[in-house]
C-alpha cells in the first residue's frame, strides 16, 4: 500500500484514554461517546456496574467480568469525518500496571473531572504518566446537573494541582437544579440544557451570540451573569493555544453531565479538531517511525489472560504504529525473531469483538497467543528494531508469597516470572533471602496471580504481609559505585523477573534517605522491557 493511501487512513484517527478517579463518571461518559458514535442506539449498555466486594470474588466471577469488559477495552466508531479509538483503562478493583501502560499507549487522553469534587488522587497518579509523554489532555468537568464547585475554582485546582493551563472552551451557566447549560467562547453560542435527554443525542437549542436578546428571554437573569462572568473569564483564563495542548502543557476544558449527555459532544468536537492523529513513535536506536511510514510496525501493550474460559487463550494487544495490517499477514517478532503468520487478529468495533481483515496506525489489534508474546514486544514487516516507551511501573503493594506444598518452589518461581513476563504482576527475589515478593498497582492482581498459579502451573499459593513500601528500578554509569551500592544497601536489594536489580524500600523515608546518600545511584519508578 502506498505511502498516501495510508496517509489518508491515518489522517482520520485519534485514539485516546480517559483518565479518571473512580466515580467521577468514566463509564457513562463512555457510553455517551459511543452514543455520539452511532454504536449504541440507546445508551446505557457499556458494561455491568462490578459489585463491591470485587477483591473477595472467585475467578469465575472475575473471568466472566472480564468477558464483558474486554469487548469494550477497546472501542472504534466513527465520529464525523473522523475515525476515534477509545482505549479503556481498568479503574476501580481492576485497576492495574495495564491502566498505566495504557495511557502510553495513546495519542490523547481525556481526563474527567467530578465537578463537586475537584482533583482526586487516582487522577493525579494517571496525570504523572500522560506525562512520561507530554500527552495532550483535554477535560471534561462533569455532573454538572449537580451542584459543583465554583468552576474559576476548579480550573485553579487544576492549574495547580496537576500543573497544565486550563482554557476553557465552554463555560457552565448555573449548575444542579439551576444548570441552564454552556456557553461555547469560541463559536459564541449558547447551548441551552434541557433535562431527560441522557440517553439520547439531544435536540440542540441554540442561540447565537451572547449579546443576543433572545438570551434574556430564555434564561432570565442568568443572562446578565453569564455576561459577567465571561468578561472575567476572557480577562482571567487562557485562552486555547493549539501548540501548548499538543505539548500536553494546555488542557481544553468542556463543562457537561455525562448523565444528562450534555457537552459529550463539544468535548468529542474538539477531539477530532484538536487532539494529534497517529503520532510516530520512537525506537531503542534513537530513530521515529512515522505513522504514514509503508513498512507495518507495531507494539504489544498489554495482555489479557483467558478471555474466553473455554479456550486458555491469551489475547496480545498490539497498537500499530506504521503500515497496515492485512489479514493472514507475516509479522516478524523482533524479541524472539521469528516471522509469525496472522490470519486472526481482533477488532474492537464497540460492544463486539470482530475479525479484521484490514487495520492502520492508531488501531488496535488482538493477537491470539499461548505465551509467546510479551508485554513491550515489537512486530515489524521484516525489520529488526525495537519500539521504547512501554515501561514496567513501580508496584505501590508488596506481598510475600509462599506455597502450600513447599516441593513447587521451582513451578513457582517459573510461574511468576512468566506472570512477570505477561504483565499480570510484578516479581522480586531479595539478594538476602529466598522469599519472593509479588508487586502490583491494584489489589485484584494479587487474586488473579494466585488463582491463575493453581490453574496454569498447579502451584497452591498464599500470601503473607510485608513491609515494603515501594520499588525502584537502581541503575548506575558508574559500575564500581553500583558494586559499592549492591554491597552497602543488599538487605534492601532485590531482582526482579527479568533479573534487573531494584531496591526495596520499607517505607517512603528509606528511598529518600537512600537517594541522599548515593547520588550517583538513579532510582528509577519506570523500567523500559
Ligand atoms: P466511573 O467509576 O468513573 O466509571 O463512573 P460512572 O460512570 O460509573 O459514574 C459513577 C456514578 O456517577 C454513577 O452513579 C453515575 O450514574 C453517576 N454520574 C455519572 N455522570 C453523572 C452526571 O453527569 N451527573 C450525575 N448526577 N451523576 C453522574
């Protein structure tokens, strides 16, 4: 296929995530976005709502979850001219490494913002990795249907707490009971709310201009205020600066209720005009491979164990970065370097998984695979490099794990390691000891490790508490200072499942104070595959 031809595909893409804390409203304002996609008739139907007691659920039940929620971990539709992609990131009890590997995987992301509530932690965490790669963010605050927090105040906390500019582009009128719906500052309308709409797309009321009598008429004092307001707001606020945003240093702010599907759609508007199409992406050689680039490449970010309980099948998920995928295609697999055929990989066209037959950059596919393909794989056309920038995160819990039978603790070791491997959890063996200590950014990956240990490798696990607070991947240019470190702090030395050396903090302070003592040591929360 020529260079143009792809070019074309790839000019119609974006492909994003939406970073959230729990609650602030990611699953309904994912269901609008398909709704504005013409993928769901009628909204409401993305996935069930998990029952609270996730972590103490049995694998079936965590099995069939996943059966739901893997047909929307990724999600295409059209919108307009454009073709978008929507990557879910697990949150809640699913919260995991995945969530964070996710985001490196996009070209965009939306960050949903409960407008009663403000800046939460979870979305602070999720900010620090859009940052590894200056993602480009807009916002959506939302619940607006609610009474929300003084929205000069929200953009502040914004600006300070997660350090981005906010522009606004729509401003609210009123909120809760009184919410009278936006005003657009760049297209100078108003866009009247109206109530029982949500599951919708709503007839738009508008009125041009904020001068406009007509405004009067419609929202009664609200007029005059709104014509305050902006005039603070113009003085006050950023304006949108296109650069800034793809920089990631600008975030676009849309005001709405999700619930009420009301400014969904400014937001998805400015996402198609604004948010980068299929961006190049680098290698281990120091060299970007553009999207338009002919050659078809590609990297595997995530993977998804026993989808579908009938088979013990894994799914890979690949985001294309150049080329095209054709069905039945050779691929060449860099790590082991092997060319595999693929005759089947998975679109996510919403709400089902479907066979492709053709897919471009900014796309996912699935690969089928029984373990061969690991987290940070690169597939070429033929080509040797590797891409960067899939990181291995920093787990934030530790547990100790011990077997049953004490006689499987080779079965244990290995089935850890390819868990590792796979991305499902995290593995350290202390320098010091024998124990074995698993890390994760979510508890419920402690329950899938040990569940998936008996089922796969015949291991009966339990775990135990301990004390480490954190990790940190240690690296040196310096070889004897890195011999020195290995010598002075081995109590606190661990490998993890690829052998690479990583400290082992009991609290926050001991990092600190190990930071301040070696200097030349480089602690890092990241670790590239
Ligand atoms: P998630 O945890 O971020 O996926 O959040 P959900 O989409 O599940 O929303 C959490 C709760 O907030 C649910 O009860 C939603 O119905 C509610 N919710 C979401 N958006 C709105 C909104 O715009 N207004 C109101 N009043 N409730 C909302």
């Amino acid at each position: 296929m020529s260079n143009a031809l792809i070019a074309k595909e790839v000019a119609k893409r974006r492909t994003f995530a939406i970073i959230s804390h729990p609650d602030a409203g990611k699953t309904t304002i994912t269901e609008k976005v398909l709704l504005h996609g013409h993928q769901i008739q009628k909204a409401g139907t993305v996935k069930g709502k998990k029952s609270g007691q996730h972590a103490k659920s049995d694998w079936m039940e965590m099995e069939q979850e996943r059966g739901i929620s893997v047909t929307t971990s990724v999600m295409q539709f059209p919108y307009g001219e454009a073709l978008v992609n929507l990557l879910d990131t697990p949150g809640h009890e699913d919260f995991s490494e995945d969530t964070y590997r996710t985001l490196t995987a996009v070209d965009s992301c939306l960050m949903v913002i409960d407008g009663a509530k403000g800046v939460e932690d979870r979305t602070i965490k999720l900010m620090e990795v859009t940052r590894l790669r200056d993602t480009p963010i807009l916002t959506f605050m939302n619940k607006l249907d609610r009474d929300i927090r003084d929205p000069l105040e929200l953009l502040d906390e914004v600006e300070q707490v997660l350090n981005i500019l906010c522009a606004p582009i729509t401003w609210p009128i009123g909120s809760g009971k009184n919410f009278k719906g936006v005003y657009h500052l760049l297209r100078d309308e108003v866009i009247l709310y109206k109530t029982g709409q949500g599951h919708r797309i709503q007839e738009v009321d508008i009125i041009k201009g904020l001068d406009n009598p007509e405004l009067d008429q419609r929202i009664g004092v609200y007029a005059d205020d709104l014509r305050e307001q902006i005039e603070l707001v113009n003085g006050a606020s950023n304006s949108f600066d296109k650069e800034l945003f793809l920089a990631g240093e600008l975030t676009p702010v849309f005001f709405g209720t999700a619930l009420g599907n009301f400014g969904v759609d400014h937001m998805l508007d400015g996402l198609v005009d604004w948010a980068p199409v299929p961006q190049p992406r680098e290698t281990d050689d120091g060299q970007a491979v553009a999207a338009d680039n002919a050659a078809f490449s590609g990297f595997v970010f995530k993977i998804q164990a026993n989808m579908d309980p009938k088979h013990r099948d894994r799914v890979a998920f690949l985001r294309i970065v150049s080329g095209q995928y054709e069905k039945g295609m050779k691929m060449h697999q860099v790590r082991v370097g092997k060319d595999v055929r693929i005759s089947d990989a998975l679109t996510f066209l919403a709400g089902d998984r479907s066979h492709v037959e053709q897919a471009y950059p900014g796309d996912i596919i699935g690969l089928h695979n029984h373990g061969t393909i690991q987290i940070g794989d690169t597939f070429t056309g033929g080509e040797k490099f590797k891409f960067s920038g899939i990181p291995n995160f920093a787990p934030e819990l530790f547990r100790r794990i011990r077997l049953k039978d004490p006689l499987k603790q080779k079965q244990l070791l290995k089935g850890l390691v390819q868990l590792s491997e796979e991305g499902a959890v995290q593995v350290f063996r202390p320098l010091i000891n024998n124990d074995l200590i698993v890390g994760a950014v979510g508890v419920l990956q402690f329950d899938v490790v040990v569940h998936r240990l008996k089922s796969e490798y015949n291991v009966e696990a339990i775990y135990e508490n301990i004390n480490v607070a954190t990790a940190r991947w240690v690296s040196s240019d310096s070889e004897r200072k890195l011999d020195e470190f290995r010598r002075k702090a081995e109590a606190n030395l661990a490998l993890d499942g690829g052998d690479n050396l990583t400290y082992i903090a009991p609290s926050m302070v001991n990092l600190s104070l190990a930071q301040e003592r070696y200097p030349e040591i480089s602690f890092s929360h990241t670790r590239e595959h």
